[in-house]
C-alpha cells in the first residue's frame, strides 16, 4: 500500500512530515483537487502521460515530442 510505503520513506529519509496522517492528507488533496484537473485534460485529449523512470535522454526527447 502507498501509505506503508511513504511511512518507510519517511523512516529511511528522516522525514519529521510522512507521519499516516500527513500522507493520508496528501492523498485526499490530491484526488479532490489535481485527479479532477488530469481527468478533464483526458477528456479533452489534452493529457500526456511521460515515463520518467528512462535514461534522462530518452525522457528528454520523449518531452521534447509532447510540447512541440
């Protein structure tokens, strides 16, 4: 679950922040204010979607393709 994962971040990093009921907030932020703003760029047929866990060349070229 996101949450164990964040908590054993937050051991790992010494973050003070990653406490359950920090991250649970994030969470409900996120799906009240930024899932409601990607779904309407999906609707619209607005929205890319990049994977930033490539070399940084590859992300490089593959967002150099999305703005363009």
């Amino acid at each position: 679950m996101i949450i164990d994962r964040l908590l054993l971040r937050g051991q790992k990093e010494g973050r003070k922040d990653d406490n359950e009921e920090t991250i649970r907030r994030r969470l409900e932020v996120y799906r009240e204010k930024t899932q409601p703003v990607l779904d309407y760029y999906r609707q619209q047929d607005r929205l890319s979607s990049v994977d930033g866990n490539r070399e940084l060349q590859e992300v490089t070229k593959t967002l150099k393709a999305v703005v363009t």
